[in-house]
C-alpha cells in the first residue's frame, strides 16, 4: 500500500473520530504548551537582564557595600549587613583611585519619586538618584537630547535633572527635545532639565525608563541626612584586560577607606557584567532543566493516555482491519497506518501547544522586563517531543492491530 493512502486513511480516521482526536491533542498541547511557555519566559528574561547588565561595560566594574549574609544561630538565623558607603568615603575613593580610567559616584534617592510639569504629572514610582560629572559614561547611559552635568554643577548641587524616556512620554507628549530647559518638579522640588536619556527598557521590575538623576551633591542634601543613606562606586578602566589588576588596587585602598584591620574580611563587593551574567546563566541553566524536567511528566502522562485511546480504537475498529486485510493489506500497513495516527495527532497538538507556549511566554515577559522572543530551539524541542511521545504511546496499539487474525476479526461484532 502506497504511503500516501496510509497517511491518507490515518487522516479519514482521526475526521471520523473528531471528538477523541480533539481531546488526545489538547493533552499534548497544553503539556507542549506548558513546557514552551516557560522555557520561553525563561530565556526572554535572562536575554534582556543580559542586555542591560552588558550597559556596564566590559570593561567596568561597581562597589557596593556587602549587604549582609546569613548567621546561623540555635534560635534561628540573624542577617548581619554591613555599614552604608558614606559620602566622604566615596569621594575619597574617586580621589585617591590613581589606576588609569574614571571613577564615577552614584546615590541612592527614593523610588517612589513623583515629577510634575504643568498639570500633569507621574505615578509615585519614579526612582530618583544622584549622579556625579562620570556617572552616565561609566554608567552606559546615552543622551537621547541634551547635555550631562558638569563638574561644577555637581560639586554646586545645581537644581538640574536628567530625565528617562517614559517620563518624557508623560509629561511632554514623547518630544524629548521640548522637555530641555523646562522646569520641572521632583517631590515637589523645582528642576530645570538639561537631558533626556536614550530608552533602554526594563530589567525585571525595575525600569530603567522611569528614572531621574540629579546632580550627587544636591540629593545628598535632601536625603544625606539619613542615617542609612547609601553611595555607590562605578570603576572604568581603558582597556578590559586590565580589570583584575584595577580590581585588585580598589579592593586594597577601599579597605584602608573602610578602616578594615588586616585579615578581617571585607564589607564591600565588587560586581563586574560578566560575573553577574555568568551567575546568570547558571541559574537560567537550572531552571530550564526543572522546566523540561516536568514538562517531561506531563508528556508522559499525555503519552499514557493517547495509548489508551488507541488500544480503545484497535478494539472499536476490529471489523474494520479484518476487512482491510481480507482485501490484501499486509501487518506493515496496518502497523504504519495506527502509528501515523498517533504522530499525527500528536503532532497537531504540538502545533497548538508550541503557539500557546510562545503566546503565553511572550505575554508574561514584558510584564517581568523581557522582550519579544521567537524560540526556534524549544520548538524544535517541542516537535522531536511530540515525534517521540507518538511512537511510544502509538507502537504497542500499532503492533495489536497489525497482528490480529483476519478470520477471528471479520467475525469480530
């Protein structure tokens, strides 16, 4: 018997069987669906916290004070966090640093900054920060319109800010080059703008959009008071392979800045792009193996039931193999005809549950900072699956049919 009179009475079975068909697939699909889907978030999100960790530089590295491990204790466990970067630390790191390169300040503000312009204003989820004369350099951050701040104006703390591509869109109808030289308020205080920042997205909830930076000294005026208020460091180097030995020079003086005796461990970290993707992606790596992991059982049990509906089609068909075989059709026909229905269904339902799984991945991601992400590799994945989960589940059914007697199975009521 031709193939494709095989594949074409595969077809004329599973049309005669609509409902059984349909709900054989919508097992596959949303065991597809399930395992596509989450794959599809999972590289989504690792691609753009990828992205905007790369915004650092390779060549780049920050210091940030250790914000404290875990102390086991007999009556639980107490986390132990070390004391903020002040103010005159952190200058007099950028100070003393002689390695070649830039040194650039930052300070945290608030998140939950409000900016007016006119009558119109934003949500109380800004985040507003002060930045030094290098900040925005080092920092990988471009200027869309406008200008940075001068050193002078940093050292002043003059009312100005430089602004994020979403408050723009809010407050100046997206025309970034109207917002240069307005008075804006942040928090109620006044701030002439001077630049807007190129757009960059968002890294998990965090969106780098929605920002505000003021020269350093001026938000150290509003905020420095507090007593947990925190600076931070960003360290270009010239070339990237000089990174371990700038690295190594900062760790020294920053110690001695911190006052810490020798032998005691540090109470700063030092982050590089590189180290914090590479922690990345180990993660990512663990995820998607838990991932394929239940999808796998999920398919399995998808697997145990098509099987079973097959064997129920063996018997129901029973008459019916007898007469294709008492007109000449031999067991590999009959063999290949069962087990292409079983692909074929399984199949379809990976069609359905590939689209799902891509739809549904690419719907979550931008609520948690991803992009749009087409994932040739799960669908491949998803495809040899189904492949798979067909000849398994289809085989055995395949085999009962092909070797029932013809005699025995026209007699069959």
């Amino acid at each position: 018997m031709p193939i494709s009179e095989i594949f074409s009475m595969a077809f004329q079975s599973i049309r005669a069987n609509k409902l059984r068909a349909i709900l054989t697939l919508l097992i596959i699909a949303f065991g597809i669906m399930a395992l596509v889907g989450i794959l599809t978030a999972i590289d989504s999100i690792a691609y753009s916290l990828n992205d905007n960790l790369s915004g650092l530089g390779a060549n780049s590295f920050s210091i940030e004070r250790k914000w404290g491990d875990m102390k086991s204790r007999r009556r639980g466990k107490q986390q132990k966090e070390a004391d903020p970067v002040d103010f005159r630390q952190a200058m007099e790191f950028k100070e003393r640093f002689a390695f070649a390169g830039k040194v650039a300040v930052g300070c945290y503000g608030t998140g939950s900054a409000v900016v007016k312009y006119n009558d119109k204003k934003t949500n109380p989820n800004v985040i507003f920060n002060g930045a030094d004369e290098n900040f925005l350099e080092v920092k990988g951050i471009d200027l869309a319109h406008g200008r940075n701040f001068s050193q002078a104006e940093v050292e002043s703390g003059a009312p100005i800010a430089i602004i994020g591509d979403d408050i723009v869109k809010g407050l100046f109808d997206g025309k970034g080059e109207d917002a240069i030289d307005k008075i804006s308020s942040v928090n109620n205080l006044r701030y002439r703008v001077v630049g807007v920042m190129a757009t960059k997205g968002s890294t998990m909830n965090e969106s780098s959009d929605r920002k505000v930076y003021a020269p350093l000294v001026n938000v150290k005026s509003i905020y420095g008071g507090k007593g947990d208020r925190d600076y931070f460091l960003l360290v270009a180097t010239k070339d990237a392979l000089e990174m371990e030995s700038a690295q190594s020079d900062a760790t020294g003086l920053f110690r001695q800045i911190r006052g810490l005796r020798p032998g005691e461990e540090d109470d700063f970290e030092i982050f590089t792009s590189n180290s914090i993707v590479a922690i990345l992606k180990e993660n990512t790596v663990k995820l998607r193996l838990a991932t394929v992991a239940i999808g796998l059982m999920t398919l399995l049990g998808a697997a145990i039931g098509l099987m079973n509906i097959m064997l129920v089609s063996v018997t129901e068909r029973t008459r019916e193999i007898g007469i294709y075989k008492a007109l000449g059709a031999t067991r590999r026909s009959i063999l290949i005809q069962f087990l292409t229905e079983a692909v074929v269904i399984c199949q379809m339902g990976g069609l359905v549950g590939i689209f799902l799984g891509i739809l549904i991945g690419n719907v979550v991601t931008p609520l948690l900072g991803g992009d749009f992400l087409i994932p040739w590799g799960w669908m491949f994945l998803g495809f040899t699956l189904c492949m798979i989960v067909g000849v398994v589940s289809g085989f055995y059914p395949a085999l009962k049919a092909a070797r029932l007697d013809p005699i025995e199975s026209l007699r069959y009521e």
